[in-house]
C-alpha cells in the first residue's frame, strides 16, 4: 500500500501512540504509564497486517508532532484536538469503503477509541467559540462600531494573558 491513503493511515497510527501512549509502537520505557489499551493495540495491529503498514515506502509522518516540542500545554492541546478531529474524519472515510469485516471493525473500534479520547480530555467547547469568532461579519458597520467599544477591554485581557504566557514560557525554559 504505497498510496497517499496508506502514508495517512500509517501517520494516524503514529499519532495515536504519541498521543496516547507517548512513543510509536514501542515498549514503554521504565516509569512512564501505558494508556493503550490492549485490544486497541490488537486491533492496530490486525490493521498492520491487512493494509500492509509494515511497508517501508509509508515511512514517514503525516502529523509534525515534533512542532510541539516545547510549546505550551495550552497549544499543544489545542493542535491535538484539531489533530483527533483529522482522525475522527480519516477513519469515518476509512469506514465507508469496502473492507474485510476484521479490519472494519478495528477501524471502528479505534475510532471510538478516538471518540472517547475526545470526548474525555478534548472538549469542543474552544473550537465552537473560534469557529463563531470566524464567522463574524467583520464588514457590517454595526459589529464594527460594537467592536470598537471592546477594544480596550479585549486588548487588556489579551496582553495581560500574553505577558502572563510569555513569563510563564520564558521561566520554564
């Protein structure tokens, strides 16, 4: 499986095991929690052999998780909420294509793995209020003149919690 679709699927798995357990398929080393289910790891690895994973053409990442190193909790949770949200999508479209009942059900099961992540630690409560922030009509006079009159509060609270985060970064490094 050398399509874009396998480089995806491999990506996905890989995320899955740096988000959840910390290290792609890997044992965990000494002292550190494993949050990977065991049928989820079988069901990972019924996919690894149905779809061909192990090939070495999908080597290679789809997700930069690297790109969190170092930034804050505040940002890397809102990239990996946005990140399960790609996964949710990838295996719903995985789902809907003609496949062995086995590896249709571990497509499944990881999905509502997926689901439960979410639903426990990635509520959408934050991307629901960026994405009606989005859809503000910034060329309506009256939403124009209303946001001029919170200006001077939004400003405040935006550079007092930058300079906080700021601080807060600049001590933990």
């Amino acid at each position: 499986m050398d399509s874009p679709l396998g480089l995806l699927v491999v990506g996905i798995l890989g995320l899955y095991f740096v988000c959840v357990q910390g290290c792609p398929l890997s044992p965990n080393p000494a002292g550190t929690q494993d949050f990977v289910p065991n049928k989820t790891i079988e069901d990972i690895k019924t996919l690894i052999a149905h779809l061909n994973l192990a090939d070495n053409k999908l080597v290679g990442t789809v997700f930069n998780m690297t790109a969190l190193d170092g930034k804050l909790e505040h940002e890397q949770w809102l990239f990996l909420n946005a990140t399960l949200d790609v996964y949710l999508n990838i295996f719903s479209n995985m789902l809907n294509e003609e496949r062995l009942e086995e590896v249709n059900q571990s497509l499944q099961n990881l999905r509502n793995k997926m689901q439960e992540l979410k639903r426990h630690y990635y509520s959408d409560r934050i991307k629901t209020k960026i994405q009606k922030l989005a859809a503000i009509e910034t060329t309506d006079a009256v939403v124009q003149k209303k946001a001029l009159n919170e200006f001077q509060e939004v400003f405040q609270r935006a550079s007092k919690l930058g300079a906080s985060l700021h601080q807060r970064a600049c001590t933990q490094s």
